[in-house]
C-alpha cells in the first residue's frame, strides 16, 4: 500500500526530490531528511526505554544522512505524548536522543498532546566537500563496500524477547546503534566518482536490493566476505538474520575505488536484482519476505 | 505543563536555538521549524476536509518562516495515518499542501500507519540579504506595525460551527488563511536595525504578549488602528475575536522605520505587558485566558 501512496504523492508534488533517504538541496549545499517513530508501530511502549527511545530517533535520523554522505549537523524533533506522561520520560528521551552522535545540535520542534506517542525528527546534514551518494548512481564494475557488522541487532531483539541480557555485545547492539559516521566520511571526501550508498536499517537485502532496482543493475554478493560477529553465528538461522535483520545501521556502498581498509563483499553487474553466493533474489522477493527460503 | 516541559528540554539539550519559532542557523544561511498537527488535539477529522487540513499545515509552517523575516523556500512532510485511509484523502490534502505558497518545494517526508492523523512538517527558509528577527529584539521608541485583517478566521470558524457559509470572506479566512510572505519580505528587506516579529496564529493577544515578555518591554496598542474586516464587526464581542481568535496568520512586528504603507497600531514603552487603550494585560492574565473581562 505503502508504495502505491508514494507513487500518488509524487505525482500530486511533482517533485524531482522525492525518492533517496535525503533531498539534496543544492543551492543550500545541504541534504534533508525526516523520519517518523509511532507507537505500536514502530515500537511498543512497554518493550523499549525512554532513552532507547531517543537513541533509535536520532539513530534512524543520523543513519539516513550518513547514507547520502553527507556531514549530520541539526536536528528538529516533535514528540507528541499522553499529558500523563512523566517528566522523567521526556528527560530520558532527551538524554538518549543526544547520546547518539555529540556533533549534531537539536535546533528546535515541538511538543503536542496526543493519545499515543509519535515523533517525529527532521535532520540536516552539510555536503560542503564531499561527494554525495544516490541510489541510482550503482554502475557496472564498481565494489560493494560494506560498514558494520550485520545481524547482531536482530540477534539481540530475539535474546531480549526471550528475557536474555548476554552476550552483551549483541544486546549492546540492538539497544545502541551507532551510524556509521566515520565510514561516510571516508567515501564522500575518498570517492570523485558518482556512487550509491544507503543503510541497512531496514535489512541488508533491503539495503542492496533497493540499489540494484533503482540502478538498474545485478549486485553479485560473497556472503563470506560479511562481517558478522562470532556470537551471532551461535544460534540458528543466522544467515537470516545477516541478510534480513533489520535496525544494524551498517552502510553498504558501491564504489570504484576502495581503499585497502575497506570491506569489499561482491561486485556491481549487467542484470537485476541481488546474487548471493550464486542464488538471486529479486526486487519482488524481497519485497515479499521471501527470505525464509534461504537456509 | 508544556512550559515545564520545554524548559526541562531546553535544560537537557543545553541548546541555544530553542526560543523562537524558527533556529536561525548563521553557517547555512538558513532559519528551521517543525510543526505539528494531532488528530482530536489539533483538528477533529470530520470538521476538515483533507485539502483544508494540508492548507492548514503548510499555512502553519510557512507563517513561522514569516515570522522569522526568511524566505520560504522547502519543506518536509510525515504523514501518519490509519491503513484504511482512502487515496482521494491523501491525494486532496498533498493538493492544499502545495495551494497555500507556490514558491516552497515539498522535498521529502514519510509515510506511515497510525491509529490517528498525525502530520509534522518541517520548513526551511532562506536568510540571505534578509534581516532576521527576535522575539527579544523590541526596542523602546520602536513602532508596532501589523499585518492581516484579525478577528476573520475566528468569526469564520463560529459561523462554521452554526452551518453558515457566509459571509464569504470570513468563511475563507478560516479555511484558506495565506501567510503573510509578502510583509514579511518587505520588514526583512527594509528594516536594517533589529526588530522582533511573530506571527499571530495563536492570537494577536498572543503574539504582542510573547514579544512583551520576551524582550522586557511595554507594547501600548490603541486598538482603533488594528485592521478589522467591516463583516466581524456585525457580531457580539467582536473585539474579543480580535484580540484573542486564533488563525488569522497575521504578522506583529516592532520596528524602527515604518514605511507610509504600514499599519501602525503602538508604540514600544517602558514597562512590561500589553496595554490595550489604556488597559492593561500581563503575560500572565494572557496565558490564563483572562480575555474574557476585555468588553
């Protein structure tokens, strides 16, 4: 339904933005962005912390700038909330939301009532000097570079509901994502040449499928060159968990110049759709959560 | 409670932006904003239609960078809302989002499910070769000058309430109210010397009030010189409407060198609060409602 709307959207704005994370505005040498958190949604009040709370909304929000390249710098956030709600909630949530990235300043935004909590943030990020990313600039030849280990998230939220609190790193993981600030810092300012770049947020096939749909292009992926921690690989169906698991904040990027510290993972194709280890996934099959049938 | 909360915020982001509507960010050349519209808080979805309701949200937005002096230029959009939404809802308020200015872009913004509506917009405008005002900056010996016809969108909205759908004029203050881009314009183009400006979405009242207390002056306001439309004029307690109705959008701004086309309606003094023809109210009777002792 999602996309049926966006497609409607487009059509009513015209709008030649509409479509990566960020809307880069040039004449401000600046890219936009903003992401909506709702409860029973996107989270569930009882299962997550007020301070996790404001991490996972900067994070989503500092993630999607990371994405274009850009530099994170000011943030407006709008929290709506029950008029029930403790102070020590909207303290909390405050304290996670700058705990994220210290660079970035929260400029302003609002408080509202409502009946359920919703927030709402909106990011700014400087492109000043560096090159910045587009979903569709993926080009034949190029490496896909990746940032981040992958499925340690996923793997956390699944020991969390089963009431676990170790390993700590994978916990750590689900409850404090860090962007990969640094890692876009290296492509945007090491790359002359056009790239694409975006987060895995939503999954690591998400991620690369959504690249090689709108490049027009085959992602040829060697799932052993993933860096994925040595605990996740404790409990079944990890695999799963690498490609489909959600909120690890990576990046991944095609490229034509990697440096040597970079993690090179496949190759950017003449086709469509994304080949791990030989097995192609196409845009459909992601869409549809076809991901049980990998293991 | 929400004074509360925002200075708990404020004391939490230790930021110096939050204050005014918009943060002025000196590096970009830019002011921001973010606003936002609850369901049951901030409309009823059965008293407004779709096409009102985007009018709405732009109209609250791009008055903020009105009050700010900048130039509106883009602005990001969340939409949340339930899945059963119809697509001619969606299509009709992205249709009187882009109604209200037709200079800003709609850049960006997401999509999603909720159990009510819920809109943020965030808004951006340009600053250069544009004075940008303060709530603190009135100055003693400065004039009032106002913008907008006041008491229109709140008479409108009463007639609305009793299912009349006249006067025309008045009926349309309320549904399609225009910010005032053009005053705005005109004060951040030929005013060189600080000023304060706000605009009166909450009500004038409202507006003179927070200029008063934000920047410790007296505001002396001779009602007679306040622009009302001939039509309010025809209800009981009209005066009330001017002073204390929402929505006009209308600006207030303390200046030093008011053109022969302004409105002029006071004059900055020593002192604290606004004196109305010789009455007075402070800050505190405005935040308490107090109006209704003025006729």
């Amino acid at each position: 339904m999602e996309k049926e709307f966006i497609k409607l959207i487009k059509s009513t704005l015209n709008s030649e933005y509409i479509g990566d994370d960020c809307a880069y505005l040039k004449d401000l040498e600046i890219v936009v962005s903003q992401d909506s958190l709702v409860e029973d949604v996107h989270f569930i009040k009882d299962k997550i912390s007020p301070y996790s709370l404001g991490r996972k909304t900067a994070a989503v929000n500092i993630s999607d700038i990371c994405a274009s390249g850009a530099d994170p710098a000011y943030m407006t956030v709008s929290l709506s909330a029950p008029s029930n709600t403790p102070k020590s909630f909207i303290k909390k949530f405050y304290d996670g939301l700058i705990s994220v990235y210290d660079k970035i300043k929260i400029v302003g935004g609002d408080l509202t009532k409502a009946d359920k909590i919703y927030i709402s943030a909106s990011i700014i990020g400087k492109t000043q000097d560096r090159n910045i990313s587009s979903r569709k600039n993926a080009q034949i030849g190029q490496k896909v570079v990746i940032s981040g280990f992958h499925g340690s998230s996923a793997t956390g939220l699944m020991l969390l509901k089963n009431s676990k609190t170790e390993p700590e790193n994978l916990i750590k993981a689900h409850l404090e994502p860090k962007p990969q600030t640094d890692f876009s810092k290296k492509i945007a300012t090491t790359q002359k040449t056009p790239y694409a770049m975006i987060d895995t947020s939503d999954g690591l096939m998400d991620g690369l499928s959504q690249i090689a749909e709108q490049s027009d292009v085959l992602l040829d992926i060697d799932f052993s060159k993933i860096p994925v921690e040595k605990e996740v690989k404790a409990f079944d169906n990890w695999e799963e968990r690498v490609l489909f698991g959600g909120e690890d904040y990576g990046l991944i990027a095609t490229i034509d110049n990697p440096t040597d510290d970079m993690n090179v993972i496949g190759e950017v194709k003449k086709g469509s759709g994304v080949l791990i280890n030989g097995r192609l996934f196409s845009a459909k099959d992601v869409e549809n959560n076809s991901y049980k049938h990998f293991t």
